[in-house]
C-alpha cells in the first residue's frame, strides 16, 4: 500500500518536522496520552526491538493525536480504511523499519572495517548461509555482531594494528592538513638551499634557465604528489607514510625495500641538516673570534647538543613537535618577508660596491641568459638544486598522526609545493633583478667623468668591477652566498631564517624516520625487528626508533664528513618519489576493481613518466650515488621475496598476477594442441593432500615445473554438512601446499556419490587449454573387504576417465597411501601432550601458594585440577608409551608415505611397455630420470616379442627410442608371456576370485537369473571362461615381473583395459591385484591412445 493512495488517518497536514525519542519497551502500554496539539509535529520514536547488546534501534511513526494511535492499538481494527500506510507487517512488526526487522542486513560501514579497527568495531553480517538455510528454532538472530577481536581474538590476514585500548586513550593527538602536512612540508622544502645558494644558482644559469631549473624540480614533486594524492585517496592510510603507501600498493617487496632505506635515509638527513646548523653556528663563532675549540670540533659539540634538544622535543610527544614546527615556520616566513622587504629598501653605498642596485630593467636584462663558471653546466646545476625542492613526504610520513590523511595529504602536499615554488622563483627573480653577478666590494670602484665603460649594467648604474674578470672577487651572484643577507632589511633575520630552516627539517626527519621504521617493524617484513615495533603513551611514540634514530645521526654528526653520504641521500628519497609513482602506475596498469582512488586529477601514463622521470634525476644528480641505490633496493628486494613475510594487502602487484594469468590463459586457447607441446597434467584423487602424500609426491615429481597437478577430494554424504566442512577446509588445504612446497591446485567437490563427484571433476576441472589429461589414483587395496558398492564406484571411475579421454595411472605401493588414522592418533596425542604441559605449568605457577596453605591446600588444589604431580608423571609415562606404540605399530606406513620425497639412489626405473597407449607409459619414467631425485636411476625397457625375432625386435624398440630422444640402459624382449602361469599362481588367483564368483552353471536357470540379478557384481562362469586368456596373462606378467624387476626402484607397466559391460568389475580389480602384487612401487599407466612424443621436428 502506498503512502500516497492510503487514507491518511494519523497524518496532520500542517506537520513539517519529526524528532527521534527513545522510549521504553513498555511505551506502547504507557496510559499518559499526549496532549492535542494541531501543530505539533509527528513524532518518530527510535525504541529497541532486540538484544540491546547489539545496539539495535528501531524507528516508529507516532502521531501527534494520540488518542487516535491508541484507539487504533486497543481496537486493533485491521480494515483497509484503518492501516496505516506503514503498517506492513501487522502488530509486532509494524513499527519496524526496513533492513532492521529482517536477518538480511541494510549496508553498513561497520561490515567493511578491518580488525582492530581505530573508527569502529568490524562487524560481521549474516553469512549467505545463514540468510540461505532454513532458521533454526534455537538460534537468535542478529543482523550484525562485534568482531570477535572485542575478546582479544583477531583473524589472519588483518593488518597489524595498535590495541584498541591505546588507540582510544584520551588526548591522542591528531592533527589536521595545515599544522599536520602543509607546515611541515614548507618547512622541508624550504632548507638551506632557499637563503644561500638559490642566488648562485641564478647566478649562473640565469633567469630563463633558473626558472626552468626550479620548474624541473617541481615538475618532479608535483607528479609525485600527485600519484601519492591518487594512492592515499584509495582507502584509509595508516602511520608509515611513504613505506605505508608503497607497500600496500606494490607489496611487501618493494615497500620493505624503500622502508628500510628511507628510514635509513631520514636518519642520516638529521646528521646532514644539524651539521648544517652548526656550521652556520661555527661561523658566526668565528667572526667573534669566540671558537670552543676548533672548527671542526665545535661542530661535533653544537652538533651533539642541537640533536639532544631535537630528541628532547621529539619524546615530548607529536604535539610539543607541532607546536615547534609552527614557530619556526613563523621566523622562516619572516626570514622570506624580511628579503622582500629589504630589495624595496634604497641601498647603500656600501651595498652598492658589493652588487646591490635595487630593481634595476638593465641587471635583469643582463642576469637573464646563463653564465656557467668553473665547469658547471645545466645539469650540474640542476644536481644542486634538487634537494632544494625535495620535502614534499615530511606530512605522509606521519599519516598514522592525521585525522584524516586521505584529505590532509594531497592537499597539505599541493599547496606546499604551490606555495614554496612561488617562493623559489619570486626570490630568484628578485635577486637576479637587484643584484649584479661581480662585485669588488670595494666603495672606491665607481666610474668618474671620462673613464671608458665596458658596458656591463654596473657601468651604466656608475660601478666598475671589470677587473673581477681577471681576479677573484668576492661578492655578487657568483661569488657570495650571502646575498639573501645583504639584501634584506635586517641581515640577522636571515641567520634566523638559515636556523629555522635546518632545525625544522632535522625535527622532522628525526620524527619521520622513527615512525616509518616502526611502522616497518610492526609489518614483521624483517624477522628480528620486532622489538622496534613497540609504541609508548597515548601517542603510540616509537620511543625506541627514537633513539635509534638518535644513535645513527649521532654517529655522522661525529664523522662530520658528510659530502660522501649526501648524494646517496638525496638519491634515496628520489627512490621513495619513482617508486610512488609506479605505485600509482602499476596500481591503474592492473585494473584492480579496488583500484578507485577519489582523486580523480592522475593519469597512469604520467605517473609512469614521473617515475622514469625520478630514476633519470638520480643519475643526472650522481651516477654511482645512483647505482649504490638500486643496488642496496635490489638486495633487500631479493630478501624479502626469499623470506615470503606473512602478509596479504591486496597490493597491485597480486592483482597483475591475476591479469597476467588471465591474459596468458585466454592467449593459450587460441594456441592448437600439438605432440610436442604435450605435458601431463594430472587430476590426483589424493583427497585431503596431507592425507595420501605419497600420491601426491609422485604425481607431483612429474609434473613439477612442467604440467597441472590438482589435488581433488569429493565430499559425500548430507549436502549441508559437506559443503560446509568443504568450504572451511578449502583455504587451509590450499595452504598446506603451499606451504610444503608443492606445486600443485586443490579442488573439492560435494556430490551424491564418490563417482558422481569424480565425473564432475573430470569434466569441469582445468581452465581452457590447462585442463587436466590423466587421472591419478592409487589402488584400492582394500576392496576384497570394501562394499560392492565402493569397488562398482572405483572401477566407474577409470571407465568414466576413458570416457572422457583421459589417460589413467594407478598407483600402488607396498603399505598403501591413506595416513589418516595415523595423522589422528597424533593429533590426539598432540592435544593430550599440550593438556599435560598445561596442567603442569598451573601446578608449577602455584608452587609458592602450595607452600603457604600446606598440604590441605594442595590436595584441594588438586582434586580441583583433577590431577596431582604424581598422576600427571603417570599419565606421562601412559602417553609416552602410548606414542611409542602408535609409532612402532605405524612406522611402515609412514615411511612408506615418504619414500618419493627422498633421493633415489642408482637402481633402474623398469618400463613394460607392453601395449602402445600412444607413449604415455614411457614419457611419465623419462620425466622422472629427469628429475633431481631420480636422475640416478636407469631406463630398462621390456616388450613383448617373438623368440625367432628378439633381435630385430630389440633393433626396432631401440631405434624408436632413438628417435625419441629417449635414453635407455637395456631393452628386453619377453617372448613367454602368454605361456600358462604355474599352478600355485593360478590356484592363488582363483582362490582370491571364489567368494565373488556366482557358478551359475552349477544352479538352474530361475535360481540363477535371480542371483544374476540380485547379484549382477559377482563374475559370472562364462565371464570368466571368455577372459581366461587374459586372466592367465595378468597371472603370467606378475610371475615375470617377480622374476625381472623384483628389484626395481620403480615399475611402470601398461594399464589392461576392462571393455565396459564384459568384464565385471571384481575381475578387473582381481586382474590389477594379482598384476601388482609383492613388488616395489608400480605405476600401472594407460594413455588415451593419442600421440604424446614425435620424432618429427
């Protein structure tokens, strides 16, 4: 019923407005009705119609006119005139609201948190079988509960996060864009470079090529943040800053690589920046002719002193560091002003022997094109620049202390760098527009009445100093680095400038480096720097990164040597820079669906350029600083891939994995079958793989490196138990192979029957051209005593897979495959062991308690534990030898689990390639002699033959052989197979065949129709009559195969085939005993009849 159809009998027209009022569960018995008021609006009351654990609210539309909502609640009038229009479920329910009265929940954010979350606690909605499955009558329901994080679990895969507890502390500081990215980034970007070299810099490559210079630089930053913009807008950024970002787009290879060198990189650039600081210190100490000690140990002591105050304020907690940082932001902007205001100054006399004019149109003119000096050049130029320009990650860096980094860092980033490029070009341009690129210094220089000019803009504004073009001089562009001081209106603002500037930058990179390594540490992508992780206070400080950091920058502070370690820095970052850009790049290359950043101003293509872009600077800046660089990232890249760090953050990287793959899968089914291409790829009925390893590791030798292996298991029996059991083991199967190293798909199926689960194995297994080509199974060695049903199903299976044109190999050694019974017994006696040590370590803990209550105390202690000392040293010695006789009792069958895992020694693979499948059979042992484990053992071929022609039919194998390139010790012509067996072989078989033989022949024909019917497993006389040949064959070949290859290795031999509907299922399982029997590991191979070698080339 719509709202606008139905009558509105509650509605008051004149009512614009609700509210949301809690009530009580009781509010509907509530007798105080509300007053009439025509102008009252309705009323919505938000009231709990479930557990209140959960938080669950409801919504209920009350009218002003109550006394109509009561009346219409005791009347309980259901007419169509007296529903309401959102009455839609009657009585109980009609006041809920949509999405919250159902078990199928409305979207929520909560769903999609991840554990351990900072904002909120993760939820876990309905699964879909929950939502699927018929309700069970003794289950509440719920839309949504807590994590279970909230009882101090977590699950795998989640990102490692601070405890709840610390992260909700009061008064954790957070910052916002200004003072947490945009202060810090002009601070970085604004160094030493802006007060004393910027004027050189223009000096020699002038304005045009200054201003292109600068613009280069930035060029480079501004791609970079605009990749990180497009990466941090792409889902919540934590503390880790650049390391953060990377690697959870490129994965922990590249991230782990970048991190640690970063941090190293921001260690070493405390060092660089207080050195700086102490120089200028050192200078003005030598004007005063005031030095401590000497120049370079005063460095070394105001050095110490200034990174000791730095680590002061930095343990102080972010808060104290931000307020510092806006100070010295504060005098660094004075500083600037302070430069600007002094060009607008008339000059002085004084100023004017050393290159200062003012704004003058002709020193413009004239410091507009280059002038390179001393060998410098456009690029190395530009190397001294660069650094000038670098700063732009100082607020990623601590992204872990933002309120909101996917905001505050793009646009702190880019306004910084837009607001610091201004100022880089407004200072070149003035400098280069006041200043002349020569000056003596010298008030005495000027030009008198009839003295000639060399035209020189200094000559025209009445100065001489041509003679600095054949003499050292000491001021102008060129030659004084202190121009920013002369020219401004109070030189010592500049000092505070130059301070301000190398304080900030030291402060920041002394809290940078400690909070990317920590964030680092906690990703446990290098074992052993766990202890690092560790944070303190209601900031979560990296108090140990601290004074790590402190450590290596006092190390280089005491060197104070640092123009060899400074290009590798700066190529550092310019790593960090390429590698963000790539990020952005690969991240859009892989067309990820999560790939959605909110920051839509990117294109994957300049990213690309931007990084490329980076790599090239860190050439131009230093070639060999460049080399070490990618060297170092190589190294700890090699490291982290041998290592495989536990993690899974869905970087760009797996999904390129995935786009690679689909591409190369879609290009393959365009790709034609051809012989020489062929390779087994093997569809293992291993059932769970740790289950029957030994099937696993022969199958898997074969196909390692070279063809599909898949693991299957099919689960029978009630259909929601089995899909249930085979959805929470599916991961965990997956992950034992991977993590025993075995190349190899698990897949599962959940069917009626064994065979029914098979079939559909066979038929949907594989993808395209990577479809699976032979069966593995092992042989039933229990079917003498299995069901008949299980023996119909496991005959089924091989008639089915040469249905299906598959190639079959059955697989039988001595002790059989299925372990589990004795993979249980250790479990179980895992546990008990574990209860045991339990017990143990209680007792033990409360030894100190046992001593003070007495004897009493401990006989109660342990009647409640149900255990003394005496009984758990008993049970002990129980488990103990319990485990002792597991072992021995099972020691065979494990050892024959593992005997494919070990290296063969010298012995001989035994091929009896009796019937041409197509060369299967004889592929499937050459791969094995090519692998690791068997390459020691021999190719003995044996055929059947005639005993007039053995050698000729010697001379026709080896020349196939030879022509397919197969190498072989000895081949052998058996020219007695089909002789009778002896007797007590034949006996042996008939005996084994008895109790499933009908012997219709000795029954009259209605009693054996009937048994033939009720009975139609059983081999039949004239069955066994019309394949007595073959069954003397099977008998024959086991006697030669005892007689020749008794002490094979391995014995690989041709599959018989059973024709569908002549041969009975017992008699073909008789024939496959009596084959294999009493031998070492036999392969009983058959292929599908289609060319798998070919001598042609």
């Amino acid at each position: 019923m719509s709202m606008n159809n139905a009558p509105n009998v509650f509605l008051d027209p004149n009512a614009n407005r609700f509210q949301v009022n809690i009530i009580n569960e009781d509010h509907d018995n509530n007798e105080t009705a509300q007053e009439d008021v025509g102008s009252d609006p309705p009323h919505y009351e938000e009231t709990s119609f479930t557990d209140e654990t959960h938080n669950r609210l409801r919504i209920s539309y009350r009218p002003g006119k109550r006394e109509l909502y009561d009346n219409f609640r005791q009347n309980g009038e259901k007419t169509e005139a007296s529903l309401h229009p959102y009455d839609t479920h009657s009585k109980m329910y009609y006041l809920q609201t949509f999405g919250h009265n159902t078990m199928d929940p409305v979207p929520k954010i909560d769903y999609y948190r991840n554990t351990g979350s900072i904002s909120g606690n993760k939820l876990n909605r309905p699964s879909l079988l929950e939502i699927h499955e018929q309700l069970a009558k003794n289950i509440a329901v719920s839309t949504g509960s807590v994590e279970r994080v909230a009882n101090g679990e977590s699950s795998a895969g989640d990102e490692t996060a601070v405890s709840k507890e610390e992260e909700n502390k009061t008064g954790f500081v957070k910052f916002g864009w200004v003072k947490g990215v945009l202060v810090r980034c002009m601070l970085n970007i604004w160094g030493v470079m802006l007060f004393i070299r910027l004027s050189w810099i223009v000096g020699q490559a002038g304005i045009g090529l200054g201003i292109i210079v600068i613009a280069l630089s930035v060029v480079v930053t501004t791609l970079t943040g605009i990749s990180m913009s497009a990466i941090c807008t792409n889902g919540v950024v934590r503390g880790g800053g650049a390391y953060y970002l990377i690697s959870r787009s490129l994965g922990p290879e590249f991230g782990g690589s970048i991190g640690l060198i970063f941090a190293f990189a921001n260690a070493v650039a405390v060092a660089m920046y207080v050195v700086g600081f102490a120089e200028t210190v050192v200078e003005l100490l030598k004007e005063s002719d005031t030095l401590i000690v000497d120049e370079s140990n005063d460095i070394r002591i105001i050095g110490t002193i200034t990174v000791v105050c730095l680590l002061g304020i930095s343990v102080a907690g972010m808060e104290w560091e931000a307020k510092a940082q806006v100070i010295l932001l504060f005098v660094l902007l004075i500083a600037i002003v302070n430069f600007f205001i002094g060009t607008v100054i008339p000059t002085t006399t004084e100023k004017k022997a050393r290159g200062f004019f003012n704004y003058q149109a002709s020193i413009f003119a004239e410091n507009f094109g280059p002038d390179f000096r001393s060998g410098e050049g456009f690029f190395s130029v530009f190397a001294i620049f660069f650094p000038a320009a670098t700063g732009i990650l100082a607020g990623a860096n601590i992204s872990g202390d933002l309120k909101d980094p996917q905001s505050a860092i793009p646009q702190g980033t880019m306004l910084a760098i837009v607001i610091t490029t201004i100022a880089y070009i407004a200072v070149a341009i003035c400098a280069a527009s006041c200043v002349v690129r020569d000056a003596t210094g010298n008030v005495n220089d000027t030009i008198v009445p009839g003295m000639s000019c060399n035209g020189s803009s200094a000559c025209g504004l009445g100065y001489d100093f041509s003679r600095c073009a054949s003499q050292p001089c000491d001021y102008g562009l060129m030659n004084n680095f202190q121009v920013m001081s002369m020219v401004s209106g109070f030189g010592p603002l500049i000092t505070a400038g130059i301070f301000s500037a190398t304080l900030s930058s030291a402060l920041a990179s002394l809290v940078s480096a400690p909070k990317v390594f920590q964030a680092l540490c906690k990703d446990n992508v290098y074992k052993g720097l766990e202890f690092f992780a560790k944070g303190y206070g209601k900031n979560n400080e990296p108090i140990r990164g601290y004074v790590l950091t402190f450590a290596i920058a006092m190390a280089f502070i005491l060197i104070a040597e640092l123009n060899t370690i400074a290009p590798i820095i700066s190529n550092f970052f310019l790593a960090s820079y390429a590698l963000i850009n790539f990020s952005c790049f690969h991240a859009s290359y892989a067309k990820s669906p999560g790939w959605r950043p909110a920051f839509r101003y990117y294109n994957m293509w300049v990213s690309l350029f931007g990084a490329l872009l980076c790599c090239g600077v860190m050439f131009v800046i230093n070639w060999w600083a460049a080399l070490i660089t990618y060297a170092i990232e190589l190294f700890l890249y090699i490291y982290v891939t041998y290592k495989k760090p536990e993690v899974n953050w869905g970087s760009s990287t797996q999904a390129l994995y995935f786009v690679n793959a689909l591409d190369s899968a879609l290009a393959l089914t365009t790709v034609e079958d051809h012989v020489k291409n062929f390779r087994p790829q093997c569809l293992a009925l291993t059932g769970a793989p740790m289950v029957r390893p030994a099937l696993l590791d022969i199958t898997h030798t074969f196909t390692k490196n070279n063809g599909l292996c898949i693991c299957c298991e099919v689960y029978t029996g009630p259909r929601k138990l089995c899909v249930k059991e085979m959805n929470s083991g599916m991961e965990k199967k997956q992950a034992w192979l991977t993590k025993n190293k075995r190349k190899a798909f698990y897949a599962a199926v959940a069917a009626d029957s064994f065979r029914d689960g098979v079939k559909s194995l066979l038929q949907a297994s594989g993808l395209g051209r990577m479809k699976p080509n032979t069966l593995v199974i092992g042989f039933k060695k229990d079917w003498r005593s299995a069901p008949a049903t299980q023996v119909e199903n496991y005959v089924g299976i091989i008639h089915d897979a040469t249905d299906f044109e598959l190639g079959v190999i059955i697989v039988r050694i001595s002790q059989g495959f299925d372990i589990s019974q004795v993979l249980q017994v250790q479990e179980e006696l895992e546990k008990l062991e574990q209860e045991r040590l339990a017990l143990e370590a209680t007792i033990k803990e409360n030894d100190f308690e046992e001593g003070k209550r007495g004897i009493c105390g401990f006989l109660k202690k342990a009647s409640t534990l149900s255990i003394s000392k005496h009984e758990t040293k008993k049970e002990s010695t129980i488990n103990t030898t319990q485990s002792m006789h597991v072992g021995e009792f099972n020691q065979r069958l494990l050892e024959a689990s593992t005997q494919f895992k070990k290296k063969q020694g010298k012995g001989t693979i035994d091929i009896w390639w009796l019937f041409d499948d197509g060369g299967l059979t004889i592929l499937i042992p050459y791969i094995l002699t090519i692998r690791k484990k068997w390459k020691n053992c021999k190719l003995r071929i044996f055929t059947g033959g005639k005993v007039n022609r053995i050698e000729e039919e010697k001379l026709v194998m080896a020349s196939l052989l030879s022509k397919f390139r197969i190498k072989f010790a000895d081949i052998n012509i058996i020219c007695d197979i089909n002789i009778k067996p002896n007797k007590e072989s034949w006996k042996f078989f008939e005996e084994m065949i008895e109790p499933y033989r009908l012997h219709e022949s000795c029954k009259d024909i209605t009693t054996a129709e009937k048994l033939k019917r009720e009975t139609p497993w059983k081999i039949t006389d004239a069955e066994l009559e019309a394949f007595k040949e073959k069954s003397y064959r099977q008998v024959r070949l086991n006697e030669l195969l005892q007689e020749h290859s008794r002490a094979a290795n391995l014995i690989v031999l041709s599959l018989p085939v059973a024709r569908k509907g002549a041969v009975s299922d017992y008699l073909y399982m008789a024939w496959l005993e009596i084959l294999s029997k009493n031998l070492p590991p036999v392969l009983m191979v058959r292929g599908n009849h289609k060319n798998v070698l070919t001598f042609y080339s």
